[in-house]
C-alpha cells in the first residue's frame, strides 16, 4: 500500500491471494490486475477514486471504490447511485436498494484489501495511518437503516382502516369482510415476509461492517508497530478505540505518545485517553500508566473536583494504585471533596490493606469527630464501601470504622433496609468495635429504623443479625425486632439455624412474644412423629430451655416424649445435654421426666453391652486367626520347614566365627519378629 511506490510486477501479473478470490468475482475483476494496486487506491485516495455520496440517505454514508480501466466497477456504483432526490425527500426514507447492495460489495472486499495492505505492509510498504483511519471512518458511516419509522399520520390512517373494516363487517355481512379480511391477511404475510428478509439482509450488512472493521484495527496494529508517524490527541483517542493486537504495538504505541503527553496542558485535559486506555484492557496497560503518570504530575495544580476524577480513574481501573496512594498528601488531600475521597480510600484500602501511605488521610480526613457532619452527607453506598474495607484493612478497622459508625447514625433514617442492615452487621463481625460507642448508637438507631420494614430483608441477613446483635451493648432492641420477624417465618429457616435462633431469643427472657413463637414451632415440629428434628438437637434444646422456661411444661413434655422416641439415637453429647438440663435430683419438672431418665439410662447400658460384645468378638477373631495361622504353619511340609530353619542356621561348612556372628544375628531378630505375632 505504497504511496508511490509501484509494484513489483506489471498490473496484469500481479499475484492475487485465495483469500481475494471472492472480491474479484463480486467486482468484475477477474484477470484484471486485482492485487495490492486495488487496496493502494482504496488506501490512498488517489484521483482514480469513485466517492459518490449518500448522506442524502439514512444517516449519511461515504464509500470509496477504485475505478480501473476495462472493469465492471465504475459501471454498477454509477447504476447504484441515483440521482439527488428533492428536499423533501432528504429527512426521511432508507436508501435505494441499489445503493445497499453496492455498499454490502464493499463490505464484503474490505477484509481481502486489508489482507493484501498487510502483505505490501510486510514487505517494507507502509500506508499512512491517517489514509487507515479516513477508510475506518467511511466505514463506520454505512449503517443504513431500511426500516423507515412509522409517522403519527401512518398511525391514524391505519386506525381508520381498522374502523373501516368493523363498518364494513357490521353492514356488508360476516361472508364479505371474512373474504375481504382474508386477503388482507395474505397481504399482511406477504409485507411480513418482504420486512423479515430486509432485515436479514440488514444484519448481514452490519456483520459485514463489523468485520471491516476488524481487518482495519488489524492494519492499524501493523502500522503502529512500524513506527514513525506522528500522532494528535484526536488520532490517539481513535487509536484507543479500536480492538488493536496490543502486543505487537503498545511499546511503540506509548513512544508516539511521548510528544501528545508532553504538550503544556492543564490537568485533567486526558482524563478522556486515561478512561479509554483503561478500558482498552490489559494489553494497553503501559499506555494507561503513562497517561496516568502525565496526569499525577500536574496534580499539585488541579482543583479539587478535577484531582478527585483523576485518581477516581485510576484506582478503579487499578492503575498505578501505589503513586495514588502516595498522591494522597497535602495540599491535594485538603482540597479533595469527602464523598470522592472514601470512595478512593475504600477502593485503595481493599487493594493495598497494609499500605501505610494511607494512615495520614484516614487520621486527618475521617477519623476527627469534626468530620463526622461530612461524612454524614456521603452517600450511604460508599461509606458502606469504606466500613467493607474494614474486613481486609487493619488501618480502616482501627481508625476509622467507629468514625463511620458514629456518621452513619446521623443519617440512619434517610437508608435503605438493607443498606441499615448491611451498615450493621459489619460493625457487629469487627473484632475491635463491635462495641464502640458509635457502634451502639447504630444499633440503637437500626432498631427504630427497620421496625416495621423487616419483611423487606432477606430469610438470611436477618439470622446472621439475630445470632450475631444480642450479645453486644444496646442490641436487645434489635434482636427484638428481628427476632420477631424469623419467629413468624419459622418456615424459611433449617433446623440448625432454628436451633440457633432459639438460643439467640432465650436473651429476651421467657416472657418475650419472639420466643413463645419460636417455642410453639418446635411443640408443632416434635409433635409430627418423625424423626427431625434429631435427637441431639432437641437434647441441645432441653439443655438450654431449662433454666429459662422450667415452668413450661406443654414445651418440655412434648420434647420430652420426642427424645424417649428417639432415644437410641442419642450421641454421647446428646445424653450429655440431656443428664445436664434433667438432674436426678432437681431441674424441670414435667410427666414423662422419669420415663425419659430411665430411658435414657436403658440406651446407655445397652449401649456399654454392644461395645463389650465387639470387643470380645474382637478378641475371638484375633484367637481364631492365630489358631489357624497355627494349623497351617503345622500342616506345612517338612522340607519347607527344614528350609526355613536352614535358612536361619548357619551351615557347619562356615569358619566358626561367621557362624557366630549368624547366632547372634538371629537373637536380635528373633524378639522382632515374636512382638507382631503376639499383638496379632
């Protein structure tokens, strides 16, 4: 794709590539000198170019065709192009047929062309990377639409029909407008299927577009990696936009870019290449971090707003995390606004959690009671992000999770449900400030906040709340409240975590209503004569009802009954529970207490007698194999026998010191090999 260098062999000789054959049948170009002279003047916008335009058409297409001697080329785009249509006719309306199939043709070329640029490309011939582009661009401008929209007129006189058609039914009779409404059916399918097959042939021709595309971002890469062109802010932002094969190019990409990076502009005036190298992936990464190191330099300049979008871009594209980190210090730490600033930190807390760097903001900026008003006025979603940052960021748990507990009781009400209880389950699993000041007054708070608005919550958040607020300082309250809400959806949870919860209520005492309901599900549960819940469960139940219901007795009777049924299968921590929640000579007093020890006590021994009796078979097993392992031994021939005495004896044809070093060989084996025969 020279400019004007001319090719190596006469046009009629050229070599065309397998990949061509089928541009050359499409154009008329068969043995007509097809070769890389066709994608020179494609490339090169040379005076042989014909370039009708079709922005009267759709949305304003440009295409661009060669037109070389003795071919069908010029022929079919002056067929295809009509002539200039009124004024009226400008606005609306999709383009001639004609015009589509000539822009599909070129469509259908363009991949072949760039094939044949890559080649010329190979061998030391260069296209322009502004020739590459233009050719991009009047590509991306072929999106016809051949579906023109529906007007308010159309609609009207499609609702008249409609009426027309009812009249006619209701005056002519039901035989005249069946056949009348019959063929307009017909006619109806006839448009349908005419609708469906444009728009298969408009898909066809986005397909088309889109791989035309491809071979251009392709030829791009190629270019870019020759080097030697010189780039603007505008050229490298549409560089940025196309699927580049980034290994190949990047480093001499990022060396163009020099220059552009090195212009005297304010900060923030790349943030739109930062954005797009960013999102270009990881292979533009190099090219992402020198726009990034352009942008920190002037950082000490930019105003607070423009500072805050520049590592905003760059900590969530996780670009240069360390310089944005270290970026963090005064005079750029005191003018960025407190709502990009948790959101920054967040982000870099999760990233880095041992970064030091990161101490300073977090003591100056969020930890000062001062700021607390501030922090109340940043959206709930990022001061959950920081408060999450917590779980991974010692720094973040240590100074700054109570801070944002104490900000987010200030602004409580005006959450969401679930933002609350999200807020309050990461305060009640911190190790550290479960129960700092601020930390109750959230929970103090979240129960006033989600009475009556608990049903919006998911089965699981609230039992992680329930098993998890009791215990801490002024979480009765909402232990209340969402106990209250699982007590009435007994059904939702598992018997495990039915057990658990039950433990949870026992901390609002016997008299609590989410108790009772708890209670009253479990008589419902063992009352069914089944065999959950387990025998163990309800031991474990047994034990920690006992000293807080003693006096119930409907509950303990009806665990009680269950545990004799289901007695034999008691665990040894099972009847442990049960000897610990039923003294012999105290506790909770209910009919069947006695029948229930006494079965209990019954399982045990039988349990004792089973185990004795394995043992024993053990012990006849182990004398039975020893008797037979005898048997054998005697039911062995004497020559084998004799061989293995032989081969424990020393020959009498040895010196008599090897025969005596042989003996005492064999005593020390001799108590080796006797120990496995007597544990066996």
């Amino acid at each position: 794709v020279p400019k004007a260098a001319k090719p190596a062999l006469p046009v009629g000789q050229q070599m065309v590539p397998p990949s061509m054959a089928g541009a050359q049948k499409g154009f008329g170009l068969k043995g007509k000198g097809f070769g890389p002279m066709f994608a020179k003047g494609m490339l090169g916008g040379k005076p042989g170019m014909v370039t009708p335009s079709m922005s009267p058409y759709g949305k304003g297409a440009m295409m661009a065709l060669p037109m070389t001697q003795a071919n069908s080329v010029s022929g079919s785009i002056a067929k295809a192009a009509p002539p200039e249509p009124p004024a009226a006719a400008v606005s609306s309306g999709p383009p001639p047929p004609s015009v589509i199939a000539a822009v599909r043709r070129l469509m259908e070329v363009m991949p072949a062309v760039c094939a044949v640029a890559l080649e010329a490309t190979r061998s030391g011939e260069v296209a322009t990377l502004e020739q590459i582009l233009v050719l991009r661009r009047t590509v991306l401008q072929c999106d016809f639409d051949a579906r023109p929209e529906v007007k308010e007129e159309e609609k009207e006189k499609k609702t008249e029909e409609d009426l027309s058609k009812m009249m006619d039914f209701l005056n002519t009779g039901s035989e005249q407008a069946t056949a009348k409404e019959e063929g307009e059916k017909k006619e109806e399918n006839e448009e349908a299927k005419a609708e469906k097959k444009e728009e298969q042939k408009d898909e066809r021709l986005s397909k088309l577009r889109e791989e035309a595309v491809l071979a251009l971002a392709g030829l791009v890469s190629e270019r870019l990696a020759k080097g030697g062109e010189k780039l603007t802010a505008g050229v490298l932002d549409e560089v940025l936009q196309l699927p580049l094969t980034w290994k190949s190019c990047v480093e001499k990409l990022v060396e163009l870019a020099g220059p552009v990076l090195d212009e005297p502009k304010p900060p923030g005036d790349f943030l739109g290449l930062l954005d797009r190298a960013c999102k270009a992936g990881e292979g533009a990464l190099p090219l992402a971090e020198a726009i990034g190191r352009r942008e920190l330099k002037a950082l000490m300049l930019a105003q607070g707003e423009v500072a805050a979008k520049i590592l905003s871009a760059l900590v969530d594209s996780k670009v240069l995390l360390r310089e944005a980190g270290f970026a963090l210090r005064p005079p750029v730490l005191d003018r960025l606004p407190l709502p990009e600033l948790v959101h920054i930190l967040a982000v870099l807390c999760v990233e880095r959690p041992a970064d030091e760097s990161l101490r300073a903001p977090l003591e100056t900026r969020i930890q000062p009671p001062i700021a607390g008003l501030g922090l109340a006025k940043v959206p709930a979603a990022d001061l959950i992000q920081l408060a999450e940052a917590s779980r991974k960021s010692p720094l973040v748990e240590e100074l700054a999770l109570d801070a944002l507990a104490g900000a987010a009781s200030l602004a409580l009400r005006g959450w969401r449900p679930g933002d609350v209880m999200h807020m309050v389950l990461l305060l009640a699993s911190s190790k550290a400030k479960s129960n700092s000041v601020g930390a109750q007054e959230v929970y103090t708070q979240a129960a006033e906040v989600l009475s009556g608005k608990t049903s919006e919550l998911p089965i699981a958040q609230l039992f992680e709340a329930a098993t998890s607020v009791g215990t801490l300082g002024k979480g009765l309250e909402l232990l209340k409240v969402v106990g209250m809400e699982l007590a009435e959806r007994p059904a939702k949870l598992e018997q495990a975590q039915l057990l658990r919860l039950t433990e949870a209520l026992i901390l609002l005492g016997a008299e609590s209503e989410a108790l009772g309901k708890s209670l009253d599900h479990w008589v419902t549960l063992v009352g069914k004569e089944t065999a959950e819940p387990s025998a163990d469960q309800v031991a474990r139940l047994f034990e920690v009802l006992a000293p807080v219901v003693p006096n119930n007795e409907r509950v303990l009777q009806a665990l009680g009954e269950h545990l004799e049924r289901q007695v034999r299968h008691l665990t040894p921590a099972g009847r442990t529970s049960v000897s610990s929640a039923l003294p012999s000579d105290g506790g909770p007093d209910f009919p069947c207490k006695a029948s229930l020890l006494k079965a209990v006590e019954q399982s045990q021994r039988r349990r004792s007698r089973s185990r004795d009796k394995e043992k024993d078979r053990g012990r006849g097993n182990a004398a039975a194999k020893e008797a037979s392992n005898g048997e054998r031994e005697r039911e062995r021939p004497k020559d084998d026998r004799r061989r293995g005495d032989e081969a424990r004896e020393p020959r009498r044809d040895q010196p008599r010191a090897e025969r005596g070093g042989a003996r005492e060989r064999d005593r020390e084996r001799e108590p080796q090999e006797r120990e496995p025969r007597e544990r066996e």
